[in-house]
C-alpha cells in the first residue's frame, strides 16, 4: 500500500518535471512589441526620468524592438550595486520575464493592458545616500579636452568613437574619453580611461551640480591608479599627476606613482561652479591610467 | 539479448544519431587551436612510424608540437587522424571532429560495461540504455560531442580510467591497464588525474569496511592495536608507475628539457589567464572568480529536470545499500557488494568532477565546458534510477512493452530541448531558470564559445550580396578564425569575408553576449541601423544581422 503510494508520489513528480521540460523547450516565441508600444514606453520613461538617473532595457529586446527608443541612452545591463545603491534607475522590461537584481520596484507603468512592455522605477535605497554625481555613471555630462601646451586647447573630445564613448579629432587614437573597466590594485574597477600625453593635458571637466543638489559645499573624492598590467610592464614608467581645480584654483593634487595601487584625495568643492580634473605626465609611454571621481553631500 | 550483442545496438543508435547531426554543430574558438594541432602531430607521427631519420629530432618535434604545446596531445592525435581519413567526406574541419564522435561513442561503450558488469546483463542492458538516453538528450554534453575540443575526450578517457579501476576492484588484468588508461587520460587534458579525489577516498572507505568486519586480517605486530594497513590496491601502483610512463611516451614535446616544460605545463594551468563569464548580471574575469556555486547551478539549470531527478532518487536508493556495505561489509554477498562499489564510486565522482571546479580556486567559467567527465557518472546514475522505477511498476503496469514505452517517455524532455535548440546547443537552460529566456533575464549568457552557427553562415550564403564583408561583434577576431574553416570547407561562399575592420564592414552581425564589456555600446551603436535578419529563441534573440549601410537589401 505505501509502496504504491510512493510509486505514484514518485511518478507524480516525474511527470511534473517532464511537463516543466517539455512545456519551456516547446513554447513558442512571444510576439515583438510593435513601434507604437515601444514608442509609449519611451514616452513613460522620458516623463518619469530626472537628472543623473540611470535607464535599463531588458535583455530579451530584440534590436527591432530597440530601434524605436530613438537616441535614449539605455544598455542591457544590470547596473553594479554601487550605482543602485544610489540612483533610480528606470527599467523597461518585459513582463513575462522581469529581469533579475533590481529589488521591488517603487512604480510600475503598463505599456498597455496588450503589451508585454512595463516600465519599472526603482528607487535608491535610503540608507545608501549615495553621490550626486559620479565620472563613471555620468560620463555623459563630462567634458574632455586636450590642451597642449597647458592652456591652450587643441582639442576637444566629442567626436564619436567606433568603439563607444568619444575620442578627441586630431589626436592619437588612444587619447578618448569612455568608460573602462580595468584591473587595477588586483580587482576590476569600474573607472574613466585618463591617459595622459607628453607635453599636454587631459582636461575632464565636471558640470556645476546645482541641478543635483541644493546643497552649496559638496565633497569630492578623486581616486587614480595605473593598470596592473602596465606597472608590472614598463619598469621606470613616468608618475601622471591629476589636478583638482575649481575656479582656477588648485584644490588638489593625486599622483599615481609606478607602483600597482589606487591612491585619493578629498576635497571641498562648491556645486556651483565646474570642476576640472587636469591629468599630466612627464613621459605618457604606457601610461594606462584611469581616474574614479565622485561628489557626495558633505558630512555634517 | 547477449550483453555484447546489447551493448553494440546502444553504441551504434547513439553513434549513427551523433553522425546524422554532425554537420549541424556550430565551430567553436577551440576548434581552430585543435585540429591544427591534430593535423601537425599526426603528420609527425606519420613520420616517425616511417622511421624517417629526422622525425626524432629536436628540432623537428619542437616544430610540430610547439603548436597548441600547453594541452597534452591524446585527443588531438584522434583529431588529426580523423582528419586525414575522412577529409575527402566531411572536409577539413569536420573530419578532425569526428574524433569526438569516437570518444562520446567510447562513453557510451563504457556505461554499457559498468551497469552489465554490475547489475548483470537484462538489468545492466536497461540501465545503459536509459543512461545513453539521457546522455543523448543533454543538449550541452551533445555539442561538445561533435566539437574538436578536449571536454569530451577527456571525460571519456576520464570515464574508461574509473572503469578500469573499478574493474580491478575484481581483476587482477584490469589493475594492471589501469596504469596505461589512466595514463592516456592524464595526456588527454590536465583534469584526469584528479579521478584520484574520488578514487582515494573509495580505497579508503571500502578497505577501512572490509579491514573493520574481517577480524582474522593481519596485523603487523608494530602497528599499534586498533590499527590495521589498508592494502595497497593493484591498480594505484600502476596508475602511479605506468601512467606516467605512458604520459611522457606519447608527447614527444616532454622527451627534451623535460623539468622546464613540465613546469611550463603546471605553471599555465595553475595561472589560466581569467575569462569573462556573466553569472546572476555581473561579469566576472579575474580574481575573485565566479562563486563556487556556479558549476552547481549552471548544471542544476541546464540538465534535463527528469535526469536529475532520477539521479538523485538513485542517489537516495543507493544509500542504505552503500552503509550496509561499508558497516556490515561480511554480510553482504558479492552482488550486493559489487552494486554498491559502482554506486559510491559513481557518487564520489560525480561530487569531485564538479566539486573540482568550484573549489579549486581557478578561473570558473563556460557553463558546463569545465566539468565535462561529471555529466556520463550523472547519467549513469540517472539510469540507475529509470532501471528502480522500471521495477518498480511491474506490480502496477503488467504489460512490458507499455512500461518500457512510459519509462523511456520520462527519459525523453532532453529530446524536446534537442529539438528547440538544435544548432544552438549552448544557448539551453531547463525549466528551473525558466528557459534561455528566463535565464537571460536572470543574468546567465544565452551562449559561449563564440560559436559560428551553421544557419547563419546558410543565410549568408544564400543571402549575402556578391563580395559581402561581415564583421561580428563584440568579439571578431574569433569569427576571423572560425569561419575560414567554413570557406575552407566550402559550406561558406569563397567570397564572403569576415573582416577585422569594422568600417570596412558591408553587415555587422552582434552576437548578444553581456559578458563583453563593450556589447552594450555595440548593441546602442548598431540599434538605429536596419536588422536584416535575427535569429531568436524562445524569445531571446541570439544574434541579429544588421546592415552596416543605411540602405542595403539582402540579395
């Protein structure tokens, strides 16, 4: 008797999983969203989106569906907690299959009672406070130029690059500004490409925050290092200084030595005016640097 | 049915079905190390069994095992000599990987002789056709089966060195070629010789038992009371004397300066340079790795859910058989004691094939790709489990033929993700992440390996205008290498390039893989240009042809 019941116990799982199988290999594709909803779910986004918020499409999107969000500035990619953590981040979505890591969401829009499309607002955890900017999420507000000698601009870094991000007519390839993610002090760091160039500056010139922020005195925390890779590569490999200036004046000075490490200073800026990050080195060969800044509320 | 006779029916079914999808199989980035490497050896073997007088020179060696020289050189011998004989057939890529057709098969083989040995032949000849089943329905383990690549090898030869060492539990002919198997695996790929994480602690769990119940064992008088020797098995002598033997004779690259590349060899692996694998939406690369659950969850999501379910209740089934026999050692009779030894030594190694990856502190990535030689233990177990079920309904179902029919229907829902997925094997995930779909959204990659799936190199055939340039993304250069075997094998038309430069570019096809970091800006560059063709599944889409040129229309 309670051996046929664990027969039929045991059968009745085995078909279970057997439908599981059988139904997710042979369902059938969902439909596209058609440009008219992916059309609405960028007008949801663009409505609900504020400055220095971060914008996430799923990864199932097919790029025929992406095609109508026009020049929206979006990736398929699940943002790092830090960024999280910080920021709200609006997610377009696809109902049937939401996508993983963000937590609840605090709104969610319907495209349509039809459309798989939703639009989901997260927003950042209050025991996060998190910056009011940051180079690496906002590089889309960074001005780069190159000056050379120091003082006189020769370029200025808003062409766009095959590779992503913007590179500087007139100048090296290698002179660009985008996001890299790089092994720095032995850990993979999310960080802004700075190499520098001989008898030059690389000028990163951060925007007034008073959009950001009513707060007048803001802190701002530079951090610089050099790949591991390129320490360990080139033996007698030049410093490259970053200097932090607001209103001409020189807040601060980070120099990232030949050495594998990341090494910071803190200053105090004001949100009204722009700040520059200005990155120098006596001799550039090998220079893989890379520069992570970001401005919080200053700590009362 | 005679067990020969038996076994030789399953082996052939799954070779002929392996056969009849082998031009489906998507090259992967290994292939274009490997057959090269295949087809530079074998050349040199050609010379040396000539006995022409400069094959054995260093310099001659060195030239023809340079290539490829950190991975020993057992499976690419089989490569280059498939290669060489079916060529003229299969062409040139092909050819060499259909040695990995031969060691899929030699699996197959070997589940037949490890369940007929141990349950005897009606119920052995059931398990191996259960087990070979549901090896055939694992999509993943299935393109490895065709992929000129080291996993399969080496979880074949992985296999037949655990056979041999079992066998020798109760052979005194097999302990002896245990030696010279398991050398053969150790020069497959450097994951063999860890059969012995498992292969140690059976000696030790099963001489402490049989010690333990035999008081009438002797004891020397130096050891102290309570203590007895564990006899030194046959087989471990041999593995540790002939293995290595057998290692170095057949990779003539070891014969001169053998200390510096021996070093060279452990060196590489100890150091494997990190790659990127996307895990719950973060990428990782370097240290620190993928978490150590990665290589459980990524088989947990892509095994069949059927498969390891019955695993695992063979697992549960076995256990009061496996105490008894490590308890109560004299008192089990040998048929019992011979089920037992299969079953834990099945259960030790499906632990450290898998265990091995998550904790040995080296780079986790590739889905399955790394623990190869776990998914033939699991199958096998897995028939076990149908074979208890089979039994089992005899007292519900009377009818043979209904009851075979309804156990292999349960060993089937492979065949249904076989089917979704064909050509794109790699892109599978079972109904516990809820599918490629479910998985893409939950942060998995939809597909590795870089692979150049056939359809798409059909639709650029048939549809590519006259001298199209293609450039891939996010990564081409590996589709540089791959798709000149393609060309080379005429499945390609000769006058479509893939080309490094991407202005140069007429279609730009992306790949869709998140763990490259430039894929999203990739994906941002080319969404605005005009998609030709997409390729999606379940949803998902796996890569998606875009014109490079605002206006342009496929032939």
């Amino acid at each position: 008797m309670s051996k046929n019941l664990g027969l039929k116990a045991g059968i009745a799982l085995v078909s279970t999983l057997w439908l599981m199988d059988s139904y997710v290999a042979l369902r059938p594709n969902t439909s596209l969203a058609t440009p008219e909803e992916v059309q609405t779910a960028l007008k949801i986004i663009k409505e609900n989106k504020k400055p220095g918020d971060i914008v996430v499409h799923s990864p199932l999107l097919s790029p025929i569906e992406l095609v109508h969000l026009g020049g929206l500035d979006a990736a398929p990619a699940l943002p790092s907690s830090r960024v999280t953590n910080s920021r709200r981040v609006l997610v377009l979505d696809k109902a049937h299959t939401e996508m993983h890591g963000f937590g609840s969401p605090k709104t969610t829009f319907r495209v349509s009672d039809q459309s798989d499309l939703v639009v989901k607002v997260y927003e950042p955890d209050a025991a996060h406070a998190g910056p009011v900017f940051d180079l690496y999420t906002d590089i889309n507000q960074v001005q780069m130029s190159i000056e050379k000698p120091a003082g006189k601009v020769v370029s200025r870094c808003t062409a766009k690059r095959a590779a992503g991000g913007r590179s500087c007519p007139g100048q090296p390839e290698w002179l660009y500004l985008d996001r890299r993610k790089l092994v720095i002090d032995g850990q993979s760091q999310e960080c802004v490409w700075a190499h520098p160039t001989n008898n030059g500056v690389i000028v990163l010139t951060i925007p007034p925050l008073r959009d950001q922020t009513q707060l007048k005195t803001l802190i701002l925390k530079v951090q610089t290092g050099l790949t591991d890779d390129a320490v360990r590569t080139t033996a007698g490999g030049a410093k490259v200084h970053t200097e932090v200036q607001q209103d001409g004046r020189v807040l601060a000075k980070v120099t990232a030595p030949n050495r594998i490490g990341i090494y910071e200073k803190t200053v105090s800026i004001t949100s009204d005016k722009e700040v520059q990050l200005r990155i120098t080195s006596p001799k550039d060969g090998r220079r893989h640097h890379c520069v992570m800044a970001s401005v919080e509320a200053a700590k009362r | 049915m005679s067990a020969i006779r038996g076994s030789l029916a399953i082996v052939a079914v799954y070779f002929v079905c392996l056969c009849f999808t082998h031009k489906n199989a998507a090259l992967t980035d290994d292939d274009d190390y490997y057959i090269p490497a295949g087809i530079s050896y074998v050349a040199w073997l050609g010379k040396a069994v000539t006995f022409q007088p400069e094959a054995f020179k260093k310099k001659t060696i060195d030239a023809a095992y340079k290539i490829n020289k950190e991975h020993p050189p057992f499976a690419k011998y089989v490569f280059g000599l498939s290669h060489f004989s079916l060529r003229g057939v299969l062409g040139p890529s092909d050819s060499a990987r259909f040695g990995a057709i031969l060691f899929s098969s030699l699996i197959v083989a070997l589940l037949c002789f490890l369940a007929v040995f141990h349950f005897g032949t009606k119920s052995g000849l059931r398990i191996a056709a259960f087990s070979s089943l549901m090896l055939l329905a694992l999509p993943r383990f299935n393109l490895h089966s065709h992929v000129a690549t080291l996993d399969v090898p080496v979880a074949a030869m992985y296999l037949f060195a655990a056979t041999m060492v079992l066998y020798a539990e109760r052979s005194k002919r097999a302990a002896i070629w245990a030696g010279p198997v398991f050398g053969l695996a150790t020069a497959t790929k450097l994951n063999a010789p860890f059969l012995l994480l498992a292969y140690i602690p059976f000696i030790i769990f099963t001489r402490v038992s049989e010690l333990r119940n035999s008081p009438s064992s002797p004891r020397p008088a130096t050891i102290p009371s309570g203590l007895r020797l564990i006899p030194f098995p046959a087989a471990l002598l041999s593995m540790a004397t002939l293995g290595p033997l057998v290692f170095f004779a057949i990779w003539p690259w070891m014969w001169t300066d053998t200390v510096a590349r021996v070093k060279e060899y452990i060196a590489f692996h100890a150091n494997h340079y990190g790659i990127h694998f996307l895990y719950f939406g973060q990428v990782h690369t370097d240290a620190p790795y993928a978490p150590w659950h990665a290589p459980f969850v990524m088989a947990a999501s892509t095994i069949p859910l059927v498969t390891s379910a019955f695993a695992v209740f063979a697992v549960i089934r076995a256990w009061p058989l496996i105490q008894s026999r490590l308890t109560k050692s004299s008192q089990v009779d040998e048929k019992q004691r011979m089920r037992s030894d299969l079953l834990l030594f099945l259960i030790l190694n499906s632990l450290t094939t898998i265990s091995l990856v998550a904790f040995a502190g080296t780079p986790i990535y590739g889905g399955e790709k790394l623990f190869m030689p776990f998914f033939p233990f699991w199958c096998l177990l897995a028939g076990i489990g149908v074979n208890h079920l089979y039994e089992a309904l005899q007292s519900v179902v009377r009818n043979k033929t209904l009851k075979l029919a309804l156990v292999t229907l349960f060993c089937s829902s492979g065949f249904f993700y076989q089917w979704r997925y064909f050509g794109y094997e790699l892109s599978q995930y079972n109904a516990l992440v809820g599918g490629v779909r479910g998985a893409t959204a939950l942060g998995f990659e939809r597909q590795y390996y870089d692979l150049a799936h056939r359809d798409l190199v059909d639709w650029l055939s048939e549809n590519g205008p006259k001298n199209l340039k293609v450039h891939f993304l996010p990564n081409n250069w590996e589709y540089v290498r791959t798709y000149k075997w393609y060309r080379r094998g005429k499945d390609l038309r000769s006058d479509i390039v893939v080309v490094n430069n991407e202005r140069a570019a007429d279609w730009i096809i992306i790949t869709h893989e998140r763990r490259f970091a430039r894929y999203s800006k990739d994906l941002s560059r080319y969404r605005s240009k005009p998609v030709l063709f997409e390729k999606r599944i379940d949803s998902t889409p796996i890569w998606t042809v875009f014109s490079a040129k605002t206006i342009d229309n496929p032939r």
